[in-house]
C-alpha cells in the first residue's frame, strides 16, 4: 500500500493567517522519537505549553506516589521511561490538539516520502 520511506501526514490549516506559509502546519503520524528522549525540549520547541505543564504536573504525580508507596529506584525508573513512552506514541496526536487550540482545523491527510514533498503536494492540491 505504502512505500517502504513514505509518511502519513495531517495537514491543518489557520484560515485567518495573514501568510500563505503561517497557514498551513503538517503534523506526521507515528512514534516521535525525539519526544521520547528530549521530551521537555520538544515539547518546548513545539510550543505545547499546555501539554508541558499536564507532563510536568503527571511527573509530579508519579514521583510524589512512589514516594509514598516506597517504590524502588528502578520502579520509578521503569514509570518514567512509560510515561516517556506514551509521550512518544501521543506526541504527534497532542500536537494536532495544540494546533487546533489555537484556531487550525484539520484539512486532510497526506502520504509523502518527506515532510517537504507532503507540503508541495499539498500546494499542488490546493491551487
């Protein structure tokens, strides 16, 4: 069905944007694996604010409950390496729902082999 380097991308759209190029953001589908590893920094670098503050807030949660239900070291370890795994499975879908929160609506789904050929091909589509 698909080719062995082509993506899935969801293209949303601001439709009162002054710029053609501030209109359009292309969202890929999958495992971020950036997100997963430099979770803070992405999600900062995405400006996912309200996304950092529930994963701050979450992390919190966690620590202060295994500290009171005296986990082990590995234990908390093994929470904080799912609760970064699950950020990486989400990221891409969070990232949908920040866009929308701030006006973008969703346009359509692309299948491209780079985020580059995606966005041309939606040009080409749209005009």
């Amino acid at each position: 069905m698909f080719g062995k380097s082509e993506k899935i991308y969801n293209v949303y759209e601001k439709p009162e944007a002054a710029e053609p190029t501030e209109r359009v953001e292309l969202v890929r589908e999958g495992f971020s694996f950036f997100a997963f590893v430099l979770n803070f920094f992405w999600l900062i670098f995405n400006r996912m604010w309200l996304v950092l503050v529930g994963y701050i807030a979450i992390g919190v949660a966690l620590a202060l409950g295994a500290q009171m239900l005296n986990l082990s070291e590995v234990s908390v370890m093994l929470l904080q390496t799912l609760m970064n795994l699950l950020l990486g499975f989400h990221a891409y879908d969070l990232q949908g729902w920040s866009l929308k929160r701030r006006g973008y609506r969703l346009a359509g789904v692309l299948v491209a082999e780079s985020e580059m050929a995606a966005e041309r091909r939606y040009y080409e589509f749209a005009s």
